[in-house]
C-alpha cells in the first residue's frame, strides 16, 4: 500500500472562482457593464455565442453555494469582485447594493467557517474604463488603486486574504495582443504598456489594502506552465526560453525587484511591439512594482512542450491531438504532474517568495450526472490526486507551500470557450442551475477531512 501523505498543520484547501464566471445578473441592481460583457455580446468572439449574462446564476444562489461548500468541508474561498459591480463606472460613485452583494457573501463564508481570499481583477474592466483607454492608460491603474481603496475600506475589517490580479499575462497578450479574450484588440504594442499598467497598479494597491486592513497577506496570481523543448536544439530551447520568459519573467521578475528580462524587451523590440522603446515606465515605476508582497499565488495546469517549428522560430507549442483522458484533459492540455513539483521550486529557489500558494489547479472533463445523479468523474480525481501529491513532494523539497485552491468550484463559464469546457468539481445544469456534487468534490472531502490522502 503507498505511504500516506500528509499536509502540515493549518494547509488551507479552497477552490476558486471569478466573478463573470459564475456570477450572472451582468446588468443587474446597478452594475455597469465589463469589458467582458461587452466581449461576449459581440457576435462570433465565444463558442455558440455563450455569454456570461447567467452564468451558475451565483448571484442569486450564493447562499445554497456557501452551504456546498460548507458540506465539502472546505477551509478557504477564492473569488473575484465584480469591479463595475461596485464601481460602474470604475472610479467615483460607489454601487451600494453591488458592494453590499460581496459584504453579505463574506459574512456568510465567515458564519460557515471558510477562509474568504479576494482577488480583485480576475479581467472584468468596466467598460467605462475601456473606453478611456482600459489598460493601456496609466489612469486606469490609478483607478485600481482607487477600487481597492474601496474594497479593503468595506472588507478589509474581514478580509485578511488579497490578491491584487490574476494572471495579468492572459489580460495583456490575450486581451490586447491576440484579441481572444476582452477588450479584443490585436496590437502588441498595446499589451506591452497593458502589462507594466496592470504591474504598476499591483504594487499601488499592495499599501493601500495594508493600511486598510490590519495583518492583512497580499499577494499576486501568475499562471506559469511547465515549458521543456522538444529537443536539445538550440531552436527548441530558445523557444522554451522566450515563451515562459514572455508569460511568466515578464511578470514575475519586476515584482521581484529584478526590472523587465533583458531577453524579453529584445524579442519584443525584435517583434516590433516597442515602436518607441520602454517609454510607458517611468521614473520610480519599478520600484513601485517591485513593492514587497506576502505571497505569489501560481496558477498551474499544463505542460508545453516547444518545437521551434516556424520558419522564424517563433515560440511554438507542440499540441499533439489529445488521445487518453488520462494524459490529456478536454481543453487539449497535456496532464504532468511533475511539472507542478518544477515549477513550484524554480519559483520558490529563484524569486524566495515569503510564501506560496497555488491559487488555480483543475481539470476540464465533461463528465455527465448518471439517473442516480452521481457524477463519476474519475479522470478529474487521478488529475488532483496526483498534483496533490506533486505539490507534497514541493514541500518536501522545501517550497513554503501553504494552500491549494482547486479550479474551480463549480463548473462555468470558460472564456472563449463559453460552457462547453467543464472544470466544476460541481456539475451545474445550466438549464435548470441544480448542482450535482462530482464523485471529485467527495474525494475532496475526505482529503480535507484527513489533511492528506
Ligand atoms: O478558467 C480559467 C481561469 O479563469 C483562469 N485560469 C485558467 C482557468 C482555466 O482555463
């Protein structure tokens, strides 16, 4: 029989969720619109034109959601706040009945003995602000500082848990770059002074929420992939070498102190998206980001494999056709545990982070409720049992691991995607918003019970 494994004292075990994800209610009692709204009423930018407009219509069912996850045993909450829930329209009036929404969910996950953890930003930008400039202006990182002035004022009394963005590359590359997430705009040029707004408004609001909210943790969330190459080729290599530098370093290297990778700033300059230089930092900038944080909270799902393949040997993922759910989830994303064990250490050895925690961690996997309305997912139990035990060995290793929050909840609305990617440990039944507890949210259970497996 294997050894048993156990996790220290006080490990916070949570899941996550964001806002437009599984909130609905987009135009209700006052909340403006978000840059995501926006997106999905577009026609053709989401599979089958799904819209978060409803979504787990967790507005209205936050109470029945807190009694889920009270019945899971769970000790901690990850979610997001609507930004223009509360401010909508990003800065100035504040929407009583939308700040209230996010106090009374507090209050209830505290009456239920669960550990809130807010994130901020997880990439509704009202459109007010969107139509300023959204990220690409410096004014809109100064209307985040604002925002979590506001947010910290009301909460912070409670809330003791902060994450200031999430994953702030997916909102630069993907939302100004690639234009498959909001805003959808296609200009790297654009992203570069998205990113170093988003970084710079992080290290603004990091002392605005200390001087809110006494002993309050802060932190950011960055998703970072285990990237290996293909081959020993110097081609491969360097393509592993841009790829993870441009969606991981670029991030995570100023938040450190260490100022934006010179290798990068190259590909970029390369690539034409520095038309004039690094002209949107200025003077004290980095400094400002590179603010000291109790934290990082890494999102991990995936390894990539890199060939450089292209004519300009452009990083280059290889995506082979997903053949056995248990190597490949349904988004087509490759299953290695071990890569979690990696990139926890390269963090934790490279950056020293007071503390870690993986704030994003799930499988996508259809799997229906049976007539008895079970739902036997077991893919998604082998997926989290063996990244649970790769993150002990991370402890083991000397990683100051102190929680793991699964992705997510409830199953949702995945972006691009719409609905037809699943990464619920709930099943919802988006016709009729019953839930069904997945065979993965009992095995869960018992992990939280037993501190272990
Ligand atoms: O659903 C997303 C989440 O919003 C951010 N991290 C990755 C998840 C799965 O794609």
């Amino acid at each position: 029989m294997a050894n048993k494994i156990i996790f220290p004292d006080n490990f916070v075990w949570g899941t996550a969720t964001a806002s437009y994800q599984i909130e609905g209610a987009w135009n209700k009692h006052g909340k403006g619109e978000s840059t995501w709204d926006r997106f999905t009423h577009t026609p053709g930018k989401i599979k089958n034109n799904d819209t978060g407009d409803i979504a787990d219509d967790h507005y209205r069912l936050w109470k029945k959601d807190i009694a889920l996850m009270k019945k899971l045993g769970l000790k901690a909450y990850r979610f997001s706040i609507s930004w223009p829930r509360v401010l909508p329209a990003g800065r100035g009036k504040v929407n009583q009945k939308g700040l209230d929404f996010y106090s009374n969910l507090v209050d209830g996950l505290l009456k239920a003995g669960i550990t809130p953890f807010i994130t901020l930003n997880h990439w509704d930008l009202p459109q007010k602000l969107e139509d300023e400039g959204g990220w690409a202006v410096r004014s809109t990182a100064e209307a985040f500082a604002q925002y979590a002035d506001v947010l910290s004022r009301t909460l912070g009394d409670r809330v003791k848990n902060w994450i200031t963005h999430n994953e702030p590359a997916v909102v630069a590359w993907m939302g100004y770059g690639t234009g498959q997430h909001a805003p959808g705009l296609t200009d790297f040029s654009i992203s570069l002074p998205v990113a170093h707004h988003l970084l710079l408004s992080h290290g603004w609001a990091v002392p605005v929420i200390r001087g809110n909210s006494s002993n309050a943790e802060v932190g950011i969330t960055l998703n970072i992939p285990w990237a290996v190459a293909a081959s020993n080729s110097r081609a491969d290599l360097n393509s592993v070498r841009a790829d993870e530098g441009r969606w991981f370093r670029w991030f995570a290297d100023p938040v450190y102190g260490r100022g934006y990778p010179s290798d990068i700033t190259l590909d970029f300059d390369k690539m034409g998206a520095l038309p004039n230089g690094m002209n949107f930092v200025q003077s004290g900038d980095l400094d400002v980001i590179a603010t000291p944080t109790d934290f990082v909270g890494l999102n991990y799902y995936s390894r990539h494999v890199h060939r450089a393949e292209t004519p300009n040997n452009d990083p280059q993922i290889v995506f082979p056709k997903p053949q056995n759910p248990e190597h490949w989830t349904e988004m087509g994303w490759e299953i290695e545990p071990d890569g979690l064990v990696g990139i926890l250490c390269r963090v934790y050895f490279n950056y020293q982070p007071r503390k870690v925690y993986i704030t994003e961690n799930g499988a996508s996997y259809s799997t229906p409720p049976d007539a008895k309305g079970n739902v036997p997912d077991i893919h998604r139990v082998n997926y989290l049992r063996t990244h649970f035990a790769a993150a002990h060995r991370a402890l083991q290793a000397g990683v100051p691991l102190a929680g793991y929050f699964v992705w997510s909840l409830l199953d949702n609305f995945e972006w691009s995607h719409g609905y037809s990617q699943r990464f619920g440990i709930v099943y919802v039944d988006y016709e009729t918003q019953k839930r069904y507890v997945k065979d993965s949210a009992k095995w869960y259970k018992g992990v939280i019970k037993k501190n272990g497996f």
